[in-house]
C-alpha cells in the first residue's frame, strides 16, 4: 500500500547520520491519503500522495 496509485512515489532508505556521524538505516515514507475518485466513470479508491492530491485538486478547479 505504501506507494502513490498516479506517480508511484514509495518508500525510500538511505542512512540517518548523527552529529558523531554513526550511521542507521532510515525510512522516508510518502505521506499518502485514500481518497474516493472517478476513472473512467467507475468509482474507486485510491491512494495518492499529498502531492498529487493537491495537483488533482488544482486541476479540478480550472
């Protein structure tokens, strides 16, 4: 579930380093949102990032 159903944006590991630069594996999480949607004339759920949630949104107003 962990990934965005328009631009596929998932999660992402790389290393945290601390001020003494030890290192730990770390995990970027999209901040995702289920939102109910029309594609092709059938209602869905689908699970979009805030990202494009908010490009949806712009794009519906004009």
């Amino acid at each position: 579930m962990a990934k965005c159903d328009i631009c596929e944006k998932e999660k992402v590991f790389s290393m945290q380093v601390s001020h003494s630069h030890r290192r730990s594996s770390r995990t970027w999480k999209p901040n995702l949102r289920t939102i109910k949607t029309e594609v092709n004339g059938t209602p869905m759920k689908l699970h979009v990032c805030s990202r494009c949630l908010r490009t949806l949104r712009k794009n519906e107003e004009a």
